[in-house]
C-alpha cells in the first residue's frame, strides 16, 4: 500500500494461492481470463513447464482451472499437480458438470450472438452455424472427455479469431466497446505531502502501491502539473481516460500497467528534477507524460523480433516496422478518439495535431532498434544545445522518453532487481515459445544461457550509461542523481560475475 492512501481491491483483477512442492504461489489473473491463459500464469508463477495443469482443494477435490475460480487464501491454498489427460472423475462430479455445461452453452451463445452481427453474408453465417451445431452435439455427448472439449473450445476461439481477422470494422468496434462500456469508478485518495514530495523522485517505489493508488497518483500527476487547466480538462473524462489505459496493459510478467506507472513516474520524476517546466511548454509535458503512460498499451509479452519472425498479423500491418509501437500509438489514439476518453478533447485542433505528432514520434522512439540512431542526434547537439532550437528539442524529447521505458537500474537495488526478474521472466516465456515454433532465439532471452549478472553489464555499460550522461550534459543534476547510480549498479553485477567465475574454477 501506498503512503497515506487506502487499501483498495483491484477492479480488474483476481488472485489465487497455490501449493506446488511445499511452496506457496501467488497468481494473479484477469477476471475475463481463458482458461489457456490461466494455465500459461499458473506455469510461469511455479516455473514448470506440465502437460495440463489440476488443482485440488483442501478435501482432495478436484477444481476446474478458470476465470470464475473462487480466490482463497494463503493458509488454504489449492494444490497443483500436473498431469497428460484430465482425470474423468472431474468431469464425474453432476455439479462441476452442470457448470461446464453452462458455461459452454453461454460460451456458444455469446459467439453466435458476435458473429450475427460481425458477418452480414448469409454463406458464410450458414457455415459457421453448421459448424458450431456440430460442436455444441460433440460437447454434449456424455462420454466426451476433457480434453476433447478443450478442443472443442480451441476450435471455437480459431473460428471466432478467423472471422474476426476478415473484418476490420468489427475488430475496431470490439475495442471501442471495451472503451464504452462496463467503466468502473476509483475512490480519490488523500495524498500526504511525504507522498506528493516523495513521487517526483527517480528513488520512488513503485511497488508499494496498488492498481487504484497508482491510477490516482497519475491523476495528481495532471493536477500538479498545470495540465488539467491548460487544457481544460473534465476531471471525469480524466478518470476514465486512465481507466481505459489501465484496463488496455495485459498482464504480462513486465510489460503491464504497472510498468507503465513506473515509465511515468520516473517521467514525472525526471520534469522535476531537471526543472523541464523552465525550458518546455505546458503542451511538451503534456506530450511527454501521456506518450510515457500510454508506450506500450496492449504489449502482448513478445517483442518485435518474434513479431517479424513469426508473421503476426501485427508485423504484417506494420510491414516490420517497429510493428509493437506502431500498434501502441493505434491503441493509445484509438483510446483518445472518443470524446468520453479524450483528455484534450477542448484543446484547439491545431494543439491537437501538434500533441498527437509528437506522441507519435515519441512512442516510436521506444523501439530499441532505432536507439543508437537517436542518441547519435542528441550527441551532436549536447556541447551547444539551444532549447529555443525545434530539432534540439525533439531530440531530447525522444531521449528522456527512452531513459524513463528502460531507467529500473536509475533506482536502488530494491526497486530494480525484481524489474529485472520481471524482465527475464518474460523473456524466458518468448523464448520457449520461440523453440517450439522453430524460430531465433536471441540469446540474451534464452534461459540455457543467460544469467541475471551477465543480461545486466553490458546493457548498463553500453546503452544506460551513455545515453544518461548525454543528458548530464545538459542537466547536470543527472550526473550525480543518475549516472552515478548506473555506475554502482554496474559495479554490482560485475562483481557478481567475477564472484560466479571464481566458484566456477575451484
């Protein structure tokens, strides 16, 4: 919990404990979660890599895996056990099977009601009708075991995933409606002043702060800022802008909405520490905060690389050009194209335009690939940088953008190193997968070869510590309140690795 603030539960979010060989795990999941995803988090929290994952109670009863699993507690957790086909008996129970069967008439009706009004073309709707009949009759054979109805479901989802992929307009009215309806409120929270100092220091800790805290900080964020009342924004619009930002992160391991606080708050941070106000316009603040919390809505947890490899449709409309970015900026100005979502919805279109440009600019400007270009631009302006000069300033727009998406090693160790878990966790997901598609795998992702150390000191050396004294040029207080931090951090690892060395060769 956060400083002075209330304890809230998550709107979006729900949690189970689980035992897996004596040790006790935490999983927290969306409450609209499927049952694929579910098993994915419950094997990334215990680390294995089973067939089909089982949970019992505490009377040895089996529980079906899925969104509408009743939470426990850490003293009552369920157990796990791993196994290659479902046993019968969980389909034996008349209860369980009374709700698997509602459940799965509800999963068919939902999508034939989805698909009436998404396909237009009688051929077509005939034909997936058919389709789904057929599969409705195999589900409601008796002797149909487990894992056929999975299968069953899998087909369903590839069939709904086909006819959405064929219509653009219905994908786009899908993400509107997530926008539209279903919004929930927060509670306002009163911020100490220890809180409101605390928050614009690059030292803040981010983990201390739940997903309600973190979306009223933001808030005081436009308050403090001045940016409410130069734009003139609806306090409300503002609320419910950033719960559509919070409930477009996924939850990913690292790329979640709790990343994206970390992202503007060290934003935030960064605006006073270097007292940006004096330098910049309240529309340059404005462009860089929200470019910061919104850079990378709905990451789906592989990066561009496997997005090129494999052909997602994200790399094919993106023609691999930073396909991910791409589709955070579409996201983001997908959000901000409702009235009822848009915070600069009264500012003047020409203000709009310009704030959108740079936006745009500035989310792209997170793809790592395009790094050495932007830091070589910044470099040639540093020794006379004029901040009345347009280029001058876009170039270090874009930098301070990159230093806050990649800055965890600017903040103590506390703070940092679980980032850095969070990180290779995710890594370790992509690369997996990546296996068992028989895709590149980068070795600084594959789990046979990286250690924490190792994935750390030449990140620090080669890309953190670089690009932060290129800022410390021009803002000196960098240097001490950054750079120096990054040195330690470095120092650490190192000695980490010499230390692991040293083992290795007694």
């Amino acid at each position: 919990m956060g400083i002075g603030a209330l304890t809230n539960s998550n709107q979006f979010n729900k949690s189970m404990y689980i035992d897996y060989k004596g040790k006790i795990y935490k999983v927290i999941f969306s409450k609209n979660a499927t049952n694929e995803e579910l098993q994915a988090l419950v094997k990334t929290a215990t680390k294995t890599n089973g067939l089909n994952v089982i949970l019992k109670d505490s009377n040895e009863n089996y529980i079906q895996l899925s969104s509408s699993i009743n939470s426990n507690s850490f003293s009552n957790p369920y157990k796990l056990e791993f196994i290659e086909n479902p046993p019968l008996n969980i389909r034996n129970s008349s209860e369980l099977k009374a709700k698997e069967d509602n459940k799965t008439q509800e999963m068919f009706a939902q999508v034939v009601k989805e698909f009436s009004k998404a396909i237009k073309f009688e051929d077509s709707k005939k034909e997936l009708m058919d389709r789904i009949s057929s599969l409705e009759h195999r589900i409601d054979v008796e002797s149909l075991k487990a894992l056929e109805v999975e299968k069953c479901r899998k087909e369903v989802k590839d069939l709904k995933e086909m006819f959405q992929n064929a219509s653009v307009t219905n994908k786009e009215d899908k993400t509107k409606k997530l926008i539209l309806e279903n919004i929930p409120t927060y509670p306002k929270y009163q911020l100490s002043q220890q809180t409101i100092e605390y928050l614009k220091t690059p030292t803040f800790n981010i983990w201390h702060w739940e997903a309600n805290e973190m979306l009223s900080l933001l808030e005081h964020m436009y308050h403090e800022l001045g940016l409410v009342k130069e734009f003139n924004m609806n306090p409300i619009t503002l609320k419910r802008w950033l719960l559509c930002i919070q409930a477009n992160y996924r939850n990913n391991p690292f790329h979640n909405f709790r990343h994206c606080f970390c992202v503007a708050q060290m934003m935030y941070g960064m605006i006073h520490l270097c007292n940006l106000q004096s330098c910049m316009s309240k529309t340059d603040l404005a462009t860089l905060l929200t470019a910061a919390i919104c850079h990378d809505l709905d990451h789906p947890g592989y990066n561009n690389a496997y997005q090129i490899n494999a052909r997602t449709e994200l790399a094919i409309m993106y023609n691999d050009i930073s396909p991910l970015e791409n589709h955070h900026c579409a996201v983001a100005f997908q959000i901000l194209s409702n009235p009822s979502c848009n915070i600069f919805f009264n500012a003047p279109e020409e203000k709009y335009k310009d704030i959108r440009t740079s936006m745009v600019k500035l989310i792209l400007a997170t793809d790592m690939a395009k790094h050495k270009e932007i830091l070589e631009e910044l470099k040639r302006y540093v020794s006379n940088f004029d901040f009345k000069n347009k280029d001058h300033m876009e170039a270090l727009k874009m930098i301070l953008i990159k230093c806050c998406d990649i800055s965890n090693e600017v903040r103590p160790m506390e703070i940092s190193e679980p980032w850095l878990d969070c990180l290779l966790e995710e890594y370790f997901m992509q690369s997996d997968r990546e296996k068992k598609e028989s895709l590149p795998v980068a070795p600084f992702m594959d789990r046979d070869k990286v250690t924490k150390p190792g994935s750390q000191v030449g990140f620090i050396k080669f890309v953190l510590i670089p690009m932060f004294e290129a800022v410390a040029k021009i803002f000196p207080v960098v240097q001490e309140t950054m750079v120096t931090t990054l040195h330690q951090s470095y120092n650490r690892y190192n000695e980490l690795i010499e230390a692991e060395k040293e083992k290795d060769q007694k």
